[in-house]
C-alpha cells in the first residue's frame, strides 16, 4: 500500500508542476504583450521625434533665412513703431527721424546669435 501512496504524490506533485507550468507561460504571454505595446510606443514616439526635429530645423531655417529670428523680428517691429528695444532705453520712445545704434545692434547683431 505504502508503493500506491508514492504513487498518488507523485501524480500530485505533477499536476501542481504542470499549474505552475502554465501560470508561468501565461505570465510569459502577458509580458510578451506588454513589451510588444511598449516597443510599438516607443518606435511611434522615436518617429514623431524625428519629426519634430525635422519641424524645429526647418523653422529655424525660415526664421533665420533672412538673418532675423522670431524675437529680432518682434523687437524690429518695436522699433520701426518708434520704441527703444536696446537695455539702455527699452520702451522708451524714439524721437522722429532718431536711430539708436544700440537699438540696432540689439536687433541686428550677431553677437548672441547661436553657435552651428
């Protein structure tokens, strides 16, 4: 009798093997799937940020096209309206028919410009 009882926990060790068996496989698939999601995110993510890289290039490239980027162009505008945009008078208003070369060198220069 005591062969049959040997017996009996062996087909119960190896039904609970087999349970832990395929728990394992299917914690295996569900990993699977959650990588594949996280790759798939992970290639689109890598696609728009070439993107908008391409983006930023090219709009600076037009910004700069004619030697003046956003801001220098707002501060150009500032100034043909009349107003100071240099440090030293900034807002303050122009005389008529008055240039400040430091206004100018604000707008034109190239002193701040970023390194390529």
């Amino acid at each position: 009798m005591s062969e049959r009882v040997d017996k009996s926990k062996i087909y119960e060790r190896f039904t609970r093997v087999t349970k832990q068996t395929k728990d394992l496989v299917d914690s295996m698939e569900e990993l699977q799937s959650m990588m594949t999601a996280v790759l798939e995110e992970n290639a689109e993510l890598s696609i728009e940020n070439e993107h908008l890289h391409q983006m930023l290039k090219q709009k600076h490239q037009q910004a700069t096209k004619d030697g003046l980027t956003d801001s220098r162009r707002n501060l150009q505008k500032l100034y043909q309206e009349g107003f100071h945009v240099c440090n030293e008078y900034y807002g303050k208003r122009l005389d008529e028919d008055d240039s400040c070369a430091f206004c100018l060198d604000a707008i034109y220069g190239r002193h701040d410009q970023p390194q390529k």
